[in-house]
C-alpha cells in the first residue's frame, strides 16, 4: 500500500486525444478533508499557540504602516483570535451556532495528466476555476528554462502551473527530480524581472544550494545568519528562520518577491522548529505565489486547502509514486544467517520471507544484541555489501557515539575499502581543506584522527563534528571515495548525497522524550537515500533488526499501512476549523438515535445500574485474591486457574505449571505490584493463531485446540480453583500436554462444569477490611437482582444500546467543546495575560517598551532576555561574564561533565534563574501550565566556562578539553551565540543603551575567531 493510497488519488488514464480535462470532484466543506474514505486523519497536533507571533505581528504592522505609539491594536488581536460569544456551552443550541462559520467551502478539482502522476489543484470557492493553458502552443513562447533531456510527467504537470504563476505542492521521492521543479521557478522569476526566494531547513543545505545555484544563474545570493553574500541578488538562499525574521522586521525586499520556495516542507513536523514553518507561511503576503518541495507529505490536499484558504489563491498538488531507481527493502534479523527480501522493487510484500525473519528473530537469543555484540553482526552486513559490490552505502544510526563506535571497530578490524589511488585522493582533498585552520586546531584530535579512516574509505557524518570536517566528508562522499558512511539522520535533510545501498543499524530511535520504533515517514526518508539515478539499477535498503519486533510494527515501518502524519505543528487551527462540522453532524445523528421508546425504563435502568455495580466490585474483588500476599501460597503446579487474556476474552480453565518470582531488586516493592510475578499456566488455545504473535484466543473447535505453555500476569486470573490437576513431568511432547486436558475435562465432568472455588475468607483467610466491605456489597447487589423479577432482557439491551449512545453523545459534545475551546484560542488569552502582568503591553493591547524589546529576539527566551535587561543584569557583567551567561540560552545539548563554575559565572547564573522562575511563577497564576522545574533547567549551563575561556582568548584545543561536549557542537553553540547577541545589540539600541550595545558588539569579536566561523567549503 502507498503513503498516499489513504487519499484514494489514484492516477488516472488519458484519454486517446490527450486533451487536459478537469472535474470538480469534491466541493470541501469541512468533511473528509485529505481522507477519502472517511477515517479519520490519523495526524498528532500541537495545540501551542505561540505568543511570539502575535505581537511580532502586531509590532510588524505598526512599523509598516507608521502609526504612533499609541495605536490601539485590539481589532487586529480581535481578528486572529476572534470566537463566537461566550455562551452556555451546555446547551445544544449553543453547539450548533453559527454552524456557518465553521464550514471552509474550496472547489478541488481533479485534472487529468500524460504520465503516472496525480494532479489536483484546491481552489476557494469564490474563485472560479480556470484551466490551466499549455503555453507551448503559443507560437511566441519561450520557456523560462531548456533542458537536455526528458521531463518526467510530475515536472511537466508542476512546471506547467509555474507558467500559469499558481502555487504547486510537489511530493515525489527522493532524487525523483524535484529540484528540476525549483529551478524552473527560479528561471521563471529571472524572466519576469521578480525576486526568488529558496529557503531550506539546515544551513548546511542552504550553503549546497548556493553553490548549486551559483553555478546555474550567477545572481545568487545567500543569507543564513553565519553568513551573508550577494544579499541585493535576484535568487535568495536562506534558512526559514532568516525569511521569517525578515517578515517579523518588514523586509523591503518582500515587495519584489513572486516565488517562494519551500524544499523539504516534510520538516514541519519538527517540534521544536516546525512551529517556524506555519508562521512563515502565514505571514507571506497573498501576492507571492509558492512551490512546495516535499519526499512523503501525506495528508496533502489538507495542507493545499490550507494555503487556498489561507492566501487566497489556487493551490496545486503534484503527486508521484514513481521511483526513477526502485527499492529492494530487505530484513537482517541479528543472530540469523543473512538478508531476507520482504518488499520488491514492484512493491510485492513478501509475508512469507517477513515472517521468516521474525521468526529467526523471536527464536534466536539475541536481546538488546546492540550491547551484547549486535555490532558484530553489523560488521557482517558491511563485508556482505563490499563482497556482493552495493558500495558505497550510508549506515544511519540514532546515536552520534554509535557512529564513531561502528567507524572505529571498522579500522580495529583493518578493513580497507580503497585502492592506493584513492588514498592519495582522500588525502589530497583533506589536506587542501584544512588548510584554511591554523597549526594549533590542524592538531586536534578529531582533525588528526578522521584522516586514516577516510582513507580506508569509512566515514562519519553528525552533528557533532567539526562544520570543515563535515563538509569535506560530503565532498568526499559525493566524489565516491566514501564507500561506507555512518551518519545520523540529518544526512537525509535535503543533502543531495544519494547511495547504492542504505543500511539501518537500529529500528529504534530517542526522539528527546523516550525511545520509540522508526516512524514510516522516517523510514521512507532515510530509505529514499538508497539508488542512484542513472548508474544503479536498482537501490538496496537493509533493516538491521536487533531486538523482538511486533510484526504489525515492522510491516506497517515498511509498506507504509499506517503513514506517519506529519506536519504537526502546521495549521493546526485550521483542521480544528474543518473538524468542527463533522463533530456537529456525529452528535445530531446520535441524539436522533438516542430518542429510544423502552417500557419501563426507570426499573430497567436500575437493573442495569446494578449489574454494572457488581461488575466494578467484582474487579476490586479480583485485585485483592491475586494480591501475592493472599495468592502465593495457593499457586501449586496443577492448580486450576480460570484465565481471561489480555483483551479479556474467556480462555476457560488452564493448568499452573510454575510462578516466576521477581528478581531481588523488585521484591522492595509494594506486593500489589503483581506485575513483578510471572505465572506458566498450560492452556487450551487456537493453534491457528500466528504462532508470532503475542495474542491468544480460545479454541474455535476441537480440531483447533492444543495445549500450550503461556507466560502471563497475576492480573489474568479470574477464579481459584481448589481443585489441582495432575502434570507429567516433561510437557515438551504434544501428548503429555493434551493429556492435561484431558484431566480437565474429566474434572469438569466430575462437578457437572461447577468446579468448586477457593473460599477468600475460609480457605485464603482474607481479614482486609476493604475486602470485607467488598465482598458485602456485593451481596448486597446480588440481593437487589433477585428482586427484580420478569425483567425483559431485549429491554436491557435495548437500554445498555442507548447508554452507550448517550455515552458518546457526551464524548462528542466535550469534543465540541474542546475545538470551540482552541478556535477561541484560550491558551494565547493566557499568554496574553502574562504579557499584561510583566508590562509588555497595556489593558488596551498597547505594546510597551518591553514589548518592543522582546520583538528584537528570536535566537533565545524573548522573555527571561528582555527580563534581564531591564533588570540591569548586564550592567555590572563585563564582555567575558555576558557571552559565558548568553551560552546557557543557545546550548540545548546535555554533558556528562558538569562544569565547576567561579562566583563570577554563578551569580549571574542565579540572578537569572531567579527571573525565570519569576516568569514561571507568573505564568502559572494566570492559568498557563508550565513546569517551572523543566522551564528553568532548559537553560544549561554546561558551556558556560567553555564560552568564557575562549573570549578569554585560549584555543579551541584547550576549550575542547575542559568539557565532553562534541567538538561541533562546541561550534555550533558559538554560532548561535553570535547570532543572538546581534539580536541583543538591537535590543540595546531600542532602550538607548549605547553602553550595553557596545558590550555585545565586543562579546561578538571576541567570539568570533579562528576555526569555529572557518569559511564553508561550498562557498
């Protein structure tokens, strides 16, 4: 199954004249949107509002237009955050209100294409639809670009809306030849005398870009905060967040742009930064037309009605499936004995072969193998991809240390991938690229050791190597002198760094909240790297799989069953928008059903009351007899056991064979804790179920039926039996087991199927009053129903069918609720509030001199920064405290080593921890939830003596040792640290503080030296 398939845009057929058509195939109003057959969009959200965006809008409007002041900005606060009247939400009346307003009406049309692609453009109702004209029927046409070969069917049907200057969403493969796309874009705007913005996500991809596009069409320039060149030229390269900073600051430039391009738009699913993406795209003026770079977007046509509703305009979705090199997806089990082909080049899933390396995988003996000598095995894929010639291959791993681990235990085993020639290559481009570093930093150690491995042909790429170093292995890998690079994820950002073969070390990754299985998006992403257009035939992928794997997760990662949604922080008020009419159509439906005529439904209902009653203590009653206080002396083997299984499906009696009891460091715990106790129950079970699967189900017959061992919890225990079984000694054969079932049958006759039970009281000797308690409440209610008499069972279902209703009538009016809630924006209310409180605007909305502050910064916490100002916290600092305090803002890493700081760093230190807390405090009484523990410690100091000993003038070898940090990432936080105290200078000149402004403009030189601002080899 394709990503996309969940859209049912399945590629239409021409027509025998080819001539372009276009059907209105849906008319939106809110229902179904991106999601044709009426599943609901499996997409997570952030409900965020951010604050920062409003008041920079504001901010931005009143510069723009030279109000005074003074202005009033309530109608245009008023107009972001408008809501319906604040009514009684209860009443049902109140929910469907201006029901209207809630329905975002856009035509999409569905146009028929020449090739294996899908084309459909999403249009706002109140534009009429215009095909769009083929140009190259104009006898005067000249297109905007040439190109030497074949355009492939999606770049024709994309390029073709450029010409008509309507928006394009293109989603298509990786090296598919989107760029292509891009650069018609770029060309059109040279012709038409307009600027062209590219922006990227990484820096590292704005500088590939530049030197790409540099070559093409001259008149290029780059702005990525590090660097700035040609900044007047027609064609801007520039990471997203220098476009928005521009739009924050009404960059003049904006009113000569007519294209914006977005590459790797899929990066909005970020959730740290993805936040950047929506407000970009919201701030862009409606007269900029845009194209969309994306590998796997899959709720598309949603994120295209959001641009048409959003800037008015008509929006295009350019979908292909096409693989210029098809993938071979194969499966490595670690402890088996090779490759196993689950997923074709024609996209076949080959259940036998997966379920053949699962099996290898459930029954070998290999567990957390990635501690234990899964590296071995990973060293086994490389020397089968060498022998086999499917070099040179990219091995991504979740963990910078496990790339460097992988790389050395190469060079351990003397492995060498390249000829002598090669060598000398390798050598030649490393030395000409360092030589732009000083003899102090040619001598360190990550310098002087990555040598000998790149010239064996191995590789490493992550984010904590030095920005030269990085850079000179993508040179050296695009000029396949790299036959094995081991590199995270962002290798698969955009870089143009395709591969014969890529090869997973992991299938599970730390996304910075916990370890999780590889998302399909992900997998899709990273796999795309696999297959060179125009020299392999094919692309290889390996999934090592280290650990026990579900199958559903497995598959799901590679067919793509269950897509990733991404985009999460992306116009999320606008599927809040589309979500509300199908909210108001499920509750009218369910309140209509719930109009239920039952006779005697008071007595009816109290019946029923009762019985749930007695359901609820009844598991109460079941908690307390499996406790391992009362339970453990009763769990003999040959005890009978009535079991339920995980789903609590009845599995009938099974036989104890044996308890496990915890490991000694557990038995500390509270013995309620009986997840800690393991039980071996012999059990008749349907022998047709997977057998890899984790789910039992009683026997649908006789014939299916056979008895097996089950590891469960105390937890699946529903009776005690005082009755035992006998057990043969050896149960490894099929018939000593099935000859316990016999036993329990023969049992079962015995007492005419009421085999009697442990009695808690007499036999346990339960004396817990709570338990007492429950057991005569029980009594009670059993008591109570058998005194209803003549009760109509159809009646109860009947009632048990309309709770059910009312029940989710409820459920769905809190939902209601909820959305209503988010249209009206509750959260920035609040965080509307907090400005109020800490006087960064009026009662009025009047932005303050504060406010006008925190406008200046977007590299660090607006709020804790320009707290500090006006605290007069710089003040007494000199240069070397400032940049050493301003690092705990832009180093978001975590170190082992924890620096050992001098009064004259931890004083500031406190200070500003105090005025943290000072906002959190705030922020929590006006109701906005923070965790001030989480929001205080995201400031780390760990570099801060790093920062202060290099503006003291030491070297990058001496600072490299004083902390664990990666040598990179050291470069990195420097960076960004001159970036905001750029922003910091600014901040000074609004308050008029000339002293403070020449403070940051020093920290900035003495910052700024040697090998951590090294010029870019791309540039």
């Amino acid at each position: 199954m394709d990503l996309f398939d969940v859209f049912d845009l399945d590629p239409k057929s021409n027509d025998n004249n080819n001539k372009r058509k276009a059907n209105v195939i849906e008319e939106s109003n809110g229902k179904n949107s991106g999601n044709d057959n009426g599943e609901k969009e499996l997409m997570t959200i952030d409900e965020d509002v951010d604050n920062g965006l409003i008041d920079k809008l504001i901010n931005d409007v009143k510069r723009k237009k030279g109000n005074d002041d003074n202005l009033l900005i309530t109608s245009m606060v008023d107009e972001l955050t408008k809501t319906h009247d604040d009514k009684d939400d209860d009443d049902d009346e109140n929910l469907g209100q201006d029901y209207g307003t809630f329905t975002a009406r856009v035509a999409i049309h569905e146009i028929e294409t020449q090739g294996s692609c899908v084309h459909e453009v999403i249009i706002p109702d109140d534009l009429e639809y215009v095909p769009l004209r083929d140009q190259s029927e104009n006898p005067n046409y000249k297109p905007a670009k040439s190109y030497k070969f074949t355009l492939d069917s999606f770049q024709k049907e994309a390029i073709l809306c450029i010409e008509n200057n309507q928006s394009v969403l293109v989603s298509a493969h990786t090296s598919a030849g989107k760029t292509v796309v891009a650069e018609y874009a770029i060309a059109s705007s040279f012709q038409n005398k307009q600027r062209v913005i590219y922006t990227t996500p990484i820096k590292a991809l704005s500088n590939q870009k530049y030197r790409e596009f540099q070559e093409e069409f001259e008149d290029v320039g780059l702005i990525t905060g590090d660097v700035t060149i040609n900044p007047n030229a027609t064609c801007l390269i520039m990471t997203t967040e220098i476009l928005r900073l521009m739009l924050f600051r009404g960059s003049e430039i904006m009113r000569e742009v007519g294209w914006v391009i977005f590459d790797e738009i899929h990066y909005m699913r970020d959730r740290e930064r993805g936040v950047i993406w929506e407000e970009t795209i919201i701030l862009l003026p409606d007269t900029v037309h845009y194209v969309f770079l994306s590998a796997t977007i899959p709720n598309a046509r949603q994120f295209a009605e959001w641009i048409a509703h959003l800037h008015h305009q008509s929006c295009h979705v350019v979908y292909t499936d096409f693989r210029p090199t098809p993938l071979q997806h194969y499966i490595y089990p670690a402890g088996g004995d090779g490759l196993h082909l689950v997923l074709d080049e024609q996209n076949n899933f080959r259940e036998d072969n997966f379920n053949l390396a699962m099996n290898v995988l459930q029954n070998s003996s290999v567990e957390n193998s990635s501690s234990k000598g899964g590296d071995q095995s990973c060293i086994t894929v490389i020397r089968t991809i060498m022998e086999r010639n499917l070099a040179p291959v990219i091995l991504f791993s979740f963990s910078r240390k496990e790339c460097e681990v992988y790389a050395l235990q190469i060079s351990n085993l003397k492995l060498d991938f390249n000829s002598a020639e090669e060598k000398a290559l390798v050598e030649e481009v490393f030395n000409n690229a360092i030589d732009v570093l000083g003899d102090d930093d040619k001598k360190l150690p990550q310098v002087q050791q990555i040598l000998p491995l790149l010239k064996r042909g191995v590789g490493i790429h992550h984010s904590g190597l030095l920005p030269l170093i990085k850079e000179t292995i993508e040179i050296l890998f695009g000029e396949g002198l790299i036959k094995a690079l081991f590199a995270t994820e962002t290798f698969a950002m955009g870089l143009n760094m395709p591969a014969r073969t890529v090869v997973f070390t992991s299938v599970r990754k730390f996304d910075g909240t916990n370890f999780r299985f590889l998302t399909s998006g992900e997998y899709i992403q990273m796999s795309g790297r696999a297959g060179r257009r125009g020299l392999d035939e094919r692309g290889i992928v390996i999934l090592r799989v280290d650990e026990k794997v579900n199958p559903a997760v497995g598959k799901e990662m590679i067919c793509e069953v269950n897509p990733e949604y991404m985009l999460e922080h992306s116009f999320f008020q606008f599927q809040q928008y589309l979500e509300y009419p199908k909210l108001h159509e499920k509750y009218k439906k369910l309140k209509e059903q719930s109009n239920i005529e039952i006779e005697n439904e008071e007595c009816i209902g109290d019946y029923v009351k009762t019985k749930n009653q007695i359901t609820e203590l009844t598991k109460e009653f079941l908690v307390f007899i499996t406790t391992p206080r009362y339970i453990l002396p009763f769990l003999n083997s040959g005890r009978l056991l009535k079991i339920v299984n995980n789903d609590n499906i009845d599995m009938d009696w099974g036989v104890l064979i044996n308890y496990n009891k915890p490991p000694p460091m557990d038995r500390k715990r509270n013995d309620k804790q009986e997840l800690t106790y393991q039980i071996d129950v012999l059990l008749p079970v349907d022998k047709t179920i997977d057998p890899i699967s984790e789910t039992i189900l009683p026997p649908s017959s006789v014939e299916k039926c056979e008895m097996k061992i089950i590891s469960l919890r105390l937890s699946n225990i529903t009776n005690i039996s005082a009755a035992r079984a006998f057990v043969p000694q050896d149960l490894r054969s099929y018939d000593s087991r099935q000859s316990v079932l016999k036993s329990i049958k023969e049992i079962k006759k015995r007492f005419s199927g009421n085999i009697p039970l442990l009695d808690p009281l007499v036999d346990m000797k339960i004396k817990d009053n709570d338990f007492l308690n429950i057991v005569k409440r029980i009594e009670l209610c059993e008591k109570k129903l058998r005194e209803y008499k003549q009760i109509n069972q159809e009646s109860v279902k009947q009632y048990e069918r309309k709770m059910d209703i009312v029940h989710k009538m409820k459920q769905t009016k809190e939902m209601m609720k909820k959305t209503r809630s988010l249209l009206q924006m509750d959260e920035l209310k609040c965080r509307k509030r907090v400005l109020r409180r800490l006087g960064y605007c009026t009662s009025a909305d009047v932005i303050e001199i504060k406010g006008r502050v925190a406008c200046e910064i977007t590299s660090g916490d607006e709020l804790l920064l320009t707290e500090m100002l006006f605290h007069g916290l710089f003040n007494d600092l000199n240069v070397y405290q400032i940049a050493a305090l301003l690092s705990c803002m832009v180093f978001e890493e975590k170190t082992d080593v924890r620096p050992k700081l001098g009064e004259e760093l931890s004083k500031p230190l406190k200070t500003m921890q105090e005025l943290a807390k000072k906002i959190a405090t705030v922020s929590k009484e006006t109701k906005l939830e923070i965790d001030e523990k989480v929001y205080i410690e995201k400031f780390r100091p760990n570099l801060m003596d790093v920062i202060y000993s290099w503006t003291k003038g030491k070297s990058f070898s001496e600072i490299c040792k004083m902390t664990d940090a990666f040598e990179g990432s050291i470069i990195r936080c420097m960076r960004r640290l001159e970036e905001l105290l750029r922003q910091m200078c600014q901040a000074s000149k609004v308050i008029g503080n000339t002293d403070l402004e020449n403070k940051f403009s020093e920290a900035i030189k003495l910052i700024k030296r040697d090998i951590v601002f090294a010029a870019s080899l791309y540039l």
